[in-house]
C-alpha cells in the first residue's frame, strides 16, 4: 500500500501549472486567482496627509500656551490654498493633504479656540505626530498580490484601492463528475429494492464549485463498460479533469480499471489510508484523471486530502494552505488499528482551561456519512498507532472552508 503523502507527491509533480488567462474587471473577479505579480502603479497614500481632525503647525511656530491665527482649512479633497503666514495654524480634517512646510497635526481635542478665533496649545508635538506620508503603506512599484494568490475580499479591495480597474485570472478548470453504481438513483426518483441515493455527485461537485471549478454533471453510469467507455470520452473531450466515484476495488462490477487501462495512462493506488484505500489516478489523453472509492466516507476523504491540493495546483492557485493541523487531547478512547493513517471525523473546541480538546463523533465505518455532519475537523492517527486512550495527544486536521 502506498502512503498518502507519495501518492500525492506523484500527482503533485506530474500535474501542471495552468497558462490560460482572462482579464476580467475586479467586480467579477471574486474568489479567482490571480494569474500575475500585481505591482503598485501608485503610492499609497498618495501624498502627505493628515491621521487627525485638528491643526495643521510648523514647530517653529508654536509656544505652550501661545494663541496663534488660523490660516485657512484643508479637507480631505480639498487642500488648503493660498498663503500660511508665520506664527498661524491651519485647521485640518483626517485625510486631507497638508501643506507644505507642516512639521506635525495637533487633534482638536488637545487645542483650546479663543474667543477672537486664535487656539492654543497645552502640549508642543513631535515633528511627524499624526501625519501619514506618502508611500507609507505601499511604494509603486512594489508587488501587493502574487501570481497564484486567490482574489479575496481583502485582496479585491486593495486592487481597487491602486486604482487599478482589471486583473488578470487563470481559467476555471471544467471538471467532469460522474457517478457509477447500478445501485445508484438520483434524488427526486423513488427507491426500489436494494437501490441507494447517489451521494457523491454532491459531495464532489459542491466542494469543486467551492474550489473555484466549472463542473460538468454526467450523472450516474450503470455498472456496463460500454457505457463507462462512451461516457469517459465524452468527458475526456470537454473537461480538464474527470472525477469518477465507485468501481475502482476488485469487485466483479467494478469496470473503472479495465476501462481505464484501455484508454489511457492510469495508476491505481492502494493508498495506506482509512477511509479511502483505493484510489486511481492519471490522464486520458490531456484530460487527468482522478477515481474515487465509491463509500460516500472514503469519497470525501480522498477528494480532500488528495484531489484537492490536485485542483488548487491545476487552478493555478499556487498560494493554496493545506489545512491546519493541530496537537490536541483526545476526551474519549479512539480505536485503531496499527497499518493505514486513520482519518477519524472529530469535534474540537478549546475548553475552560484553554487546551484544544476534540472527541469522536461516534461510529466511523466508511459508509456512515452522518457523522460528517457534527464534525469540524479530521483527527489523524499515525500509521503505525493502535488504540488511543482518553487523555492522550493526537493531531487535528481543522476543516477548511470547502468543507464548511
Ligand atoms: P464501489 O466502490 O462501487 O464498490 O462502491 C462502494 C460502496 O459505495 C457501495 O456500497 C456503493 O453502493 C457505495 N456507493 C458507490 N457510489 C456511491 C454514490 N455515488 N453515492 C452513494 N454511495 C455510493
Ligand atoms: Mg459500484
């Protein structure tokens, strides 16, 4: 059996980086990724300003205690003009450029008006206090976003704080999703004797949508090579990638490998993983390949940890996180058993004494999906662990937001 993190090593180096790009203007361009260095066409700010309502002074000027003529205003958008006659102040607003010559912004809370309009000061600033320059948050010329960064609703806004009204995105990748199984009927249809409701076509197509992917639905295939032929080339012709779930154990119907081995380069894996043993992996034609167990359980869990870095790669989303792992202490017992890495659905919380705690969601066969629901997040179990007593230290794998 093959570990995880070979097979996904495999995939990783053989899966290339996309070079298909669209400009697109930054309204639509949410969650894509960002297919090119962004560098600043400006400072930012642009020019000298004011962090405080108040005075704009020259130190020169100032004496504690001294009333001194206002000059004139400045607001944000409209600087001040015209002269600033030595010995006065000029009133100024949060974000207006000062003038020339300003050594520092006293807040209107720390000025006293006069009568006749003079203010005085009871404390003397530092040169600089309250003034933001030019360039301080951002140089032009600087990079604000990598090739390969996701255009967040952080990364959005910054863009068209610069001005800047376009931005370059990789392609969406078009993936094919099918399901296979004789036994497999689609929601809205009755169910006759020994049939099952197809939960993989969700669970895959919804967290591709989530990752940025076009999905194409083929349905559900019966188990017939024939069909299982037809409907892999037709996909091969549209997508980038096929997602097949089912038929890829040893079972008599189980035609993914034979069809594969036909027509195209196709590894398949027993990967040294629970839930998920058997995987399957490769190209037809210029179209990959990725075949998932067919338990909803192991479906899931291998479209994760496996096809998941896969797409992000493919995407072009070079700034992809694997998700986060953490120690944590385990309040229940865990069973195991020492061969494969155990990837147990658990719910973690930080408990009143500040430790990150997690407990089991209950039974973990391969077909019970339900647990899924209660969970938010993998508790990982080493390869070579047995059983886990209550108490002991075990590694989470939190959810990321495709499961969320
Ligand atoms: P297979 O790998 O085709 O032998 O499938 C393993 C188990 O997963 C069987 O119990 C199937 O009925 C079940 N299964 C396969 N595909 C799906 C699906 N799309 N939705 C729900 N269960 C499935
Ligand atoms: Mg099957």
């Amino acid at each position: 059996m093959l570990p995880l993190n070979d097979a996904l090593h495999q995939m990783l180096q053989q899966l290339p980086q996309p070079t298909a790009t669209k400009l697109l203007s930054l309204k639509d361009a949410a969650d894509r990724i960002c297919a090119e260095d962004i560098l600043s066409p400006i400072n930012v700010p642009a020019f000298d300003n004011s962090a405080m309502d108040g005075y704009a002074v020259r130190l020169n000027d100032l004496e504690e205690g001294k009333p001194l003529k206002v000059a004139g205003k400045a607001f944000a958008g409209i600087p001040f003009q015209g002269e600033w006659e030595t010995g006065s102040v000029v009133r100024i607003m949060t974000g207006a450029m000062i003038p020339s010559g300003t050594d520092a912004v006293i807040m209107q809370e720390n000025a006293t008006v006069h009568e006749d309009g003079r203010v005085s000061f009871t404390q003397i600033p530092k040169c600089g206090e309250n003034l933001r320059r030019k360039g301080e948050d951002i140089q032009k010329g600087d990079v604000v976003l990598h090739k390969g960064a996701k255009l967040t609703s952080v990364a959005l806004p910054l863009l068209a704080s610069l001005g800047l009204e376009k931005v370059s995105v990789f392609k969406k990748i078009k993936v094919a999703v099918i399901a296979t199984g004789d036994e497999l009927v689609p929601v809205g249809q009755a169910l006759g004797e020994g049939q099952i409701y197809d939960t993989n076509s969700f669970t895959v197509s919804l967290m591709l949508k989530k990752l940025g992917c076009e999905v194409i639905d083929f349905g559900i295939l019966p188990d017939d090579p024939a069909r299982f032929e037809e409907s892999f080339i037709q996909a091969q012709q549209q997508a980038d990638m096929i997602i097949t779930s089912g038929g890829v154990s040893v079972g008599e119907a189980d035609f993914t490998k034979t069809v594969l081995e036909k027509l195209g380069q196709i590894n398949f894996w027993k990967i040294a993983m629970k839930p998920g043993k058997p995987f399957a992996f490769g190209k037809l034609g210029d179209t990959w390949f990725c075949g998932l167990p067919g338990n909803p359980v192991s479906a899931l869990v291998t479209f994760y940890q496996l096809v998941q870095p896969a797409i992000a790669k493919l995407s072009g989303f070079s700034e992809w996180k694997a998700p986060q792992e953490f120690p944590a202490t385990t309040t229940v017992s865990l069973k195991k058993r020492p061969g494969r890495l155990d990837f147990q659905r658990g719910f973690y919380h930080v408990n009143e004494n500040g430790q990150i705690v997690v407990e089991s969601v209950g039974f973990q066969g391969s077909h019970l999906f339900s647990a899924f629901v209660k969970s938010n997040c993998f508790i990982v179990l080493e390869k070579d662990r047995g059983n886990v007593e209550a108490g002991e230290k075990v590694t989470i794998q939190v959810f990321n937001e495709i499961l969320g």
